[in-house]
C-alpha cells in the first residue's frame, strides 16, 4: 500500500514528531511505501491565491475553483501544488498527523486541503462522497489532544468527537470520496506521564499493522438523496451531522 502522511507541526521534538517516526517505521516494516509531507518543514503557503495559477483562464475577480479546473486541464499549477497532488493520486491511504487546534486542524493544514483538493479531479462535475474523485481511497486522522476523553464523549463540555471533526472527515474528506477510517486520539499528552505517552505509540503501531481491521466511518451514499438534496422519506440519519436536530438557540 501506499501512504501519504500529512503532518502539520513546527516541533521536531514534539509528541506529533513521535507518532510520525512511528508510523514512518511501523509501514515500512509492514512492506507499505510512505511519503511524508512535512508541512513546516517545507514552509509550504497555506494562502490560495492567483500565484496558485500559471495562467489564469478568467480576468478580474478570480473564481478560484474554477480556475483550479482550469489548471488541471492545462497543466498550469504551481509546482508546489501540482507536487502535492500527485503524491495524493499516488497514494492509497492518506494520514493527517496534527494537533487539536480550535476544534481543528492548524491552519497550514487546512490551507494545504485548500489548494491542492482541486476542482475537476476530486469534486466537482464527476461527483462527490462516494462517487468523488478520491473513491477507492482511504484517510485517517491521527491527532492529539489537550483535552481528556469525558470531554468529547456523550454529554462532554467540547461535545462529541464526531461533531468536532465533522468538517474534516466528512465536509473534507468524505466529501472528495474518501473512506474515512476511525481516528487515532493520543488524549491530553501534554499532562500525560512517559509511560502513558509510550502506551500511546505502542497502540499507534498496534493499529498499523491492522489498517484493514479498522472501521470505516458511515456515509450515506448519495442515492438515499432525492432532488432536494434530502434524505429520502424512510431514510434515517446515520451520521451525526445527518440526525434530527432542535435548534437550543434562541
């Protein structure tokens, strides 16, 4: 298999650096071929721009996805982006390595899904969630935390896990055909002990080795949605960005 590991920190000495040596040594010795994208290290810009383009198809104000289409048809990406995408047509699982920020990514990660999931290769006109560009491929989110399992849980002060990465997995990933597999959480190791942080990267390799045993997240295939672009009557809301919401806001 083929892996592409994204890993956005600044930090060679960080527990994210730990779980990237990790997983980097874990798939090879697995027989898997692996690229990292070390996202500070190669100071990559996260600011879409028109500096993305060669040459531009329309003047004036720039409709960014469009001309990222247009790109695609001529070849016309900056080499940075037009580098960072064929690493992701190249690769068979893409992991995101991070740390929580603000419920989030850190911004040169979203950045980088910003100019490289480009218009016309992997959403678009060809479709999206399963019939998107990446189908056939699958995404993990390795992350840590500040926080503490009871808080992303069922009643937790952050809410549920799955809601604060819905935008990700699902608006990001999914979206782009991805299957998106469970997430490695490495909770709260700023205040973890080093036996606790050694646990943690036991059970990241422990993991890797069994990529096909983990659970691919549910989305619902776009045929449970009428021209409306809702569910279907009789269909039930499986996801939790799919479930029947009461608005508490006044």
């Amino acid at each position: 298999m083929n892996v592409l590991i994204v890993y956005a920190h600044s930090q060679p000495s960080s527990f994210n650096a730990a779980l990237l040596d990790t997983a980097v040594q874990t798939l090879g010795e697995e027989g898997h071929a692996v690229q990292v994208s070390d996202l500070y290290a190669m100071k990559f810009n996260p600011v879409a721009s028109e500096a993305d383009f060669k040459e531009r198809r329309f003047e004036g104000h720039m409709q960014y996805d469009r001309e990222q289409k247009h790109s695609l048809q001529q070849g016309t990406f900056s080499d940075d982006i037009a580098a960072e995408i064929e690493k992701v047509l190249w690769c068979d699982l893409l992991i995101l390595q991070f740390p929580l920020w603000w419920y989030g990514a850190p911004a040169i990660m979203k950045g980088w899904f910003d100019r490289v999931f480009v218009n016309g290769l992997m959403y678009g006109q060809l479709g999206r969630f399963d019939k998107g560009g990446m189908k056939g491929k699958k995404a993990m989110v390795s992350m840590t935390t500040g926080c503490f399992p009871g808080m992303v849980e069922e009643g937790g002060v952050m809410g549920h896990l799955d809601a604060m990465l819905w935008h990700l997995q699902y608006g990001t990933l999914a979206y782009v055909g991805f299957d998106v597999l469970e997430p490695f959480v490495a909770w709260s190791t700023r205040y973890s002990e080093d036996d606790a942080r050694k646990e943690y990267l036991d059970e990241y390799a422990a993991c890797l080795r069994k990529l096909d045993e983990i659970p691919v997240k549910y989305v619902h295939p776009t045929e449970e949605f009428g021209q409306d672009w809702k569910l279907k009557p009789g269909i039930e809301g499986k996801t939790i960005g799919h479930k029947p919401f009461k608005p508490e806001y006044k």
